[in-house]
C-alpha cells in the first residue's frame, strides 16, 4: 500500500517539477534570474529520478524501527565515510568556502581546517564509544545511565533546535541557488525540496538517506575534481603561475582583496578570544550534530566506525584542497570576465556564485548545467539527512522513551517518525518561505554554538565522567544552551545585524568559548553537590556502562536481509 | 550487564591493557592534532605576517599555503594511524577479552 504511494508521488512530483520548469522561467526569468538552463534541468530530473528509485528499492527493505533510524546497522565504513562527508559538504560550505577564498584568497583555507580538525578528534575520544553504547540516537548514549526523562528531552531539545536552525539556512539557500540557476520561482524550489525530502525520509528512510548522501557525495567530488583539474589545466599545471596571477588581477569590486594580501591570513580572526572560540564551536559543534553523530549507528560495529571517520576525513580534507584551488581559479578566470559581473564588478548572483561562474568558465554550459544540478542534490541530501535525525529525535527520544516512558511497540514508533518527518518538512517548508528575505547569516553559527554548548558536553561527559550525575547533565546542559542563545542574540550577528542597533552587547560572533564553558562548569558542579537518590543510581551504573563502552560487550548488531 | 561479568571483565589483565593502552594513546593522539590546530590559528591571531613570508627567493607563493595543506594533510593521517592500531592491535585484545567470557 505505502509502496504504491510511493510510486504515485514520485510521479506527481517529477511530472509537477517537469511543468514547473517548462514554465517556471517564462514566468519571470528577467529579473535577476539565469535564463532557463535547459542541461542542468535534464541532469537534476535524472538524479531525481535516480534517488526515486533507490527510495523504491530502500522502501522495501525497511520494515522495522531498526532498519527505518540505522539501515539495519549493515553500512560498510567506506559507505559510510562518503555518507558522512556527503552529509558535511554542504552546498554552503562548496559555495561559500570557494567564495571565501575568491573574495580574501587565503583566509578560505583557516575556515577549512576548522571545520576539518574536529574529526581526527571525534575518532580517538568519541566515534566507537558512541557506536558501543547508542541504538538510533545520541540522546540513548547521553541518557544511557541517567534519568531517561530530563536528560532525553534536553538532548531532544537540543537536537532539534540544531536540526531547525540547519534546515532553514539550508532551505533559504536553497530557494536562492535554484531560483537563480534553474530560473525557478523561489517558493517552487522551496516546495520542490521539501517534498523530495519528505519522500526520501518518510519511504526510504536511513537506507534511503544513506545512498543519496553517497550519491551526491561521488558526483560533487567528481564535479569540484574536474573544475580543478581545469583550472590547474589552464596554468600548464604550475602553482607558481596560478597564483603569480591572482596577485596580479586587480578588482575594485566591494569587499574584494587583491594584491599580494590574498597570499597571507587576512581579517577572519584576529585576536585570541576568536580564534579560541572559533576553534572550540567548529570542533565540538561538529561533535554535537545529531544528523553527524546518528551516522555512526549505521554501521555493524566499532570498527566499521573508525574506518568511516578516516575515509570521511579523506574525503573533506581532499574537497577542501580543491575548494581553495576553485576559489583561486575563480580569482583569475572570472573577475575580469564581463559575462560573469555586475554593472558595478560583483558577481552577478552574488558571491556564493564563484564557483558555479567558473565552472561555466571552464567546461561551458553543459558542465554549468551538471555543477547546478550537483548543488541541488547536495541541497536535497543534506537537509534529508538532518529531518531524519529531527524526525527520530521526535519519535525515538521524546514520544518513545519520553512520553510513553519505553513501552512502545515499534509499528507505532516508526508511525510517529514518519508523521514527524511529514510535520518536519512542513515546518521546513513554511520557514524556509518565511526567511527568504531575512537575514540568516547567523543560523549555522547558532546551530554550531549549540551543538557544542548543550548537546556535545553532556554525551561526552556522559561517556567518561564517572561521577556525572542527571541533574548535574541537565542543569549544565540547560545552562549551556541558554548562554549559546543569549549570547549569539546579544551578539553582532542579531544584535546588530537583524535588530539594528549600534553596538553589539556581546563583542565576538563566536560564543562558544563561553558557552561551552558554562556548560561543562555547570555540569561538573551541579553533579558533585547531588547527593540525591537518583545521583548513586546514576554514579553506581558507570562501570557497566565503562564496559560496554571499551568493548562493545552487548553492544546493538548489524542486522542482515 | 549483571555485577559478577563486570567483576570479571574488570579484573582481566586484558582489559586493563586495553583500557590504558587505548586511552594513553588516543589522548596523544588529540593532543597532537590540538596543538598543531592552535598553534596554526594562533599564529594567524597574533602574528599573520608569520604566514605572509614567502617559501623561496623570487616566489609568489607564502609559507601560509603549504603549512595549511599539511594541516589538513596530518589530520588524515593521524586518523589512519588510530584506525590502524585500533583495527589491529586493540581488536585483537577485545577479541580476547570476549572469549575469556565465554
């Protein structure tokens, strides 16, 4: 019955994505739009199609709670690692690390290795721990030997709040990027996303979620691959040359670097409170991701674990070298190109559009064509990977282990995720509509200040902190949380950006520094003075727990179809 | 897990080599790739012209550029070799330690 609900939706949505561009850019492709693109239109109805069918063949082989929030645990560490670095190079980071670099050269590069050192990291002190100790989620680790109430609902708070944030700056974007490069209204590309999304979830689920994640993840290191191969191409392959002449290209356009200034650290940090807190926000908040952190559950066991995280820092680490290759190229190969500017010299589209510029640049239109539908589907996975991880957080965490308190069977459980799932990209749909004009600059780095603040301290403490206690977690986790927000709001970002006023209250665009201070002090010290009941409980389950989690002794298997 | 397996697997030599072995090395390993991070991006806060100095005579190309590939560079490799003793030598030891339970 669902599969034929199935078939029938994909169809309606193809059909209706079909008519939608047939006539999406007559309707108003004159005013800042691209003229309809007729290759990259071709290319994402075959992803399109492609990803509908493995949701078909995903849908058939997800029958339980188990196969629905993990495939079955029975993803391989390769599979895995390209899943993971598909669900972490989002179109965000491929257009906006290249444009960084294209705007300040290397500054793009600091920003990189932030966000990549944080996975050596999460190898050694946390990835087989968590596949030891978790089911589906990271609140079952979190809330493994503590009160399954306060500490499950402030993890599912947490995992939301992170996944909402994430999905409206992913949506907007979205909206942005689709309008401009497919000359599609943008409240079109919003629906259209949104409903890909929910069928992918909702039908296909982690399997499902999973192959698009890897599909996307090969076609975009494919696509970064070439656009770099080209650009090292047209400079005989000499680094020597490439940035000889990106010195050289002088460009007066507003907030653009050049002259020797691209080749050294630039205006991103420059004192020690944001470098420290930078630092801390991009490490622990990649630790604190829900959709990031529910990736390790897919797997049979620890092992498995590990080799995802060194493939998946192999493949980041490989896209970033290119992005920074890509921005560079960019510099050279279309600041002085008429065709790709602005009356007044910016980019036409903006900046985040340097490397979709180049790639015309470099392999014409039918290759413009791939790389936008290559945005797209890292759009569409991207945010179906983080509605999953909303989705279990409603259905696994709050109604299961919450609301009805564990006795719950999984035919009901698997109904709510996937009413959850329909609910959560509505919800993404309405806010992604509503923000479009909003300034939202500031969402990804609340949904990371969040991730490390609330979410990261407690799971890590969790693990290797004997005398933690659930009100210790709960108040510490709770206060964390609280600093993260007040802080990002009374910070330059809302403060001043988005409400308007002169100074900002709180100096740096990076609280994590303080909060995820806050959060750990909090902890420590609401646990050591608990001298409650529930706090020898929790205190006393420690070793068992310790056991399990060096070992992997009773640990959830993978299960095999 | 009932108290007395605990006691067991708590006692067994094994699993206490395990334990230091992979912490000892693992706590290394962090510490490594915190030192190389911070001292990469202290240098950038209090000193950025360190990184502007350029890498041969008559070259364009600053030393800011290959120090931030081999940043990048080190984290993978560092990854591999946890992966790689972990893999080995630590699953070996857990592999033992389960089939003195049984």
């Amino acid at each position: 019955m669902s599969r034929n609900f199935l078939i029938w939706g994909a169809f309606a949505t193809l059909f209706a994505a079909t008519g939608v561009f047939a006539t999406g850019g007559a309707l108003d492709g004159a005013i800042e739009k691209q003229s309809l693109n007729v290759a990259a239109i071709v290319m994402f109805l075959l992803f399109v199609a492609a990803t509908l069918a493995i949701t078909y063949w995903a849908a058939q082989r997800t029958k339980t709670a188990k196969d629905f929030y993990t495939a079955g645990g029975g993803i391989t560490g390769l599979q895995n690692g390209l899943a993971i670095s598909g669900d972490y190079m989002s179109a965000a980071s491929f257009l906006g690390i290249s444009a960084l670099v294209y705007r300040s050269g290397y500054d793009g590069l600091i920003y990189s290795i932030g966000f990549l050192v944080g996975w050596p990291i999460i190898l050694f002190l946390i990835a087989e721990r968590l596949r030891n100790l978790g089911k589906y989620t990271f609140a079952d680790v979190a809330s493994y030997r503590l009160a399954q109430t306060p500490i499950r609902t402030l993890s599912a708070f947490g995992a939301l709040a992170t996944v909402i944030l994430y999905l409206i700056a992913q949506m907007v974007g979205a909206g942005q990027l689709i309008q401009l490069l497919f000359g599609l209204p943008y409240w079109m590309a919003v629906v259209i996303v949104g409903v890909l999304m929910i069928l992918y979830v909702t039908f296909g689920g982690m399997l499902a979620t999973t192959w698009v994640q890897i599909i996307k993840a090969v076609l975009l290191l494919s696509g970064a691959t070439f656009i770099a191969f080209g650009v090292l191409y047209s400079f005989d392959f000499s680094f020597e040359k490439m940035f000889t002449e990106a010195i050289n290209t002088t460009r007066d356009a507003k907030g653009m670097m050049s002259g020797e200034v691209i080749m050294a650290p630039g205006g991103l940090v420059n004192n020690w409170f944001d470098a420290i807190s930078l630092g801390i926000a991009l490490m622990f908040g990649t630790a604190g991701l829900p959709h990031i952190l529910m990736r390790f559950f897919t797997v049979a066991d620890a092992k498995e674990a590990r080799k995802s995280v060194f493939f998946a820092t192999g493949f980041i680490g490989y896209f970033y070298i290119l992005t920074f290759i890509i921005g560079f190229g960019a510099i050279v190969l279309i600041s002085k190109n008429p065709e790709y500017l602005t009356a007044e010299g910016g980019l036409l589209g903006g900046n985040n559009m340097a490397a979709i510029h180049l790639s015309h640049a470099i392999g014409g239109n039918i290759f413009l064509g791939f790389i936008s539908a290559v945005a797209f589907a890292t759009i569409l996975a991207v945010v179906s990977g983080l509605t999953l991880a909303g989705a279990s957080a409603v259905s696994h965490d709050l109604y299961a282990n919450v609301f009805k308190r564990g006795e719950v069977n999984e035919a009901q459980e698997m109904k709510i995720s996937k009413i959850a799932t329909v609910c959560l990209g509505v919800i993404a749909i309405g806010l992604g509509i509503a923000f479009e004009k909003q300034n939202i600059a500031f969402m990804v780095g609340l949904a990371f200040a969040i991730a490390a603040s609330a979410n990261f301290p407690v799971l890590f403490l969790s693990m290797y902190w004997s005398k933690l206690t659930t009100r210790g977690a709960f108040i510490g986790g709770g206060l964390g949380l609280l600093t993260a927000i007040v802080l990002v709001v009374i910070g330059p970002t809302v403060w001043v950006a988005i409400l308007g006023n002169e100074e900002p209250i709180f100096g740096s665009k990076y609280p994590a520094l303080i909060s995820v201070t806050t959060a750990f002090v909090g902890i420590w010290f609401f646990s050591i003075i608990d001298n409650s009941k529930r706090a020898q409980i929790d205190r006393a389950a420690f070793e068992a727990q310790d056991i399990r989690c060096q070992t992997g002794i009773g640990a959830e298997g993978a299960v095999t179809h | 897990m009932q108290q007395e397996l605990v006691d067991k697997i708590k006692n067994d030599p094994k699993y206490q080599a395990l334990v230091s072995k992979r912490s000892r090395f693992a706590w290394i390993l962090s510490i490594i790739m915190l030192v190389i991070y911070y001292t990469f991006i202290m240098v950038i806060a209090f000193s950025p012209q360190t990184f502007a100095a350029k890498i041969a005579e008559g070259s364009v190309i600053t030393i800011g550029i290959p120090i931030g590939i081999l940043i990048i560079v080190s984290a993978f490799i560092l990854t591999g070799i946890y992966v790689w003793r972990a893999n080995g030598e630590f699953d070996n030891l857990i592999h033992q330690i389960k089939e003195g339970i049984k």
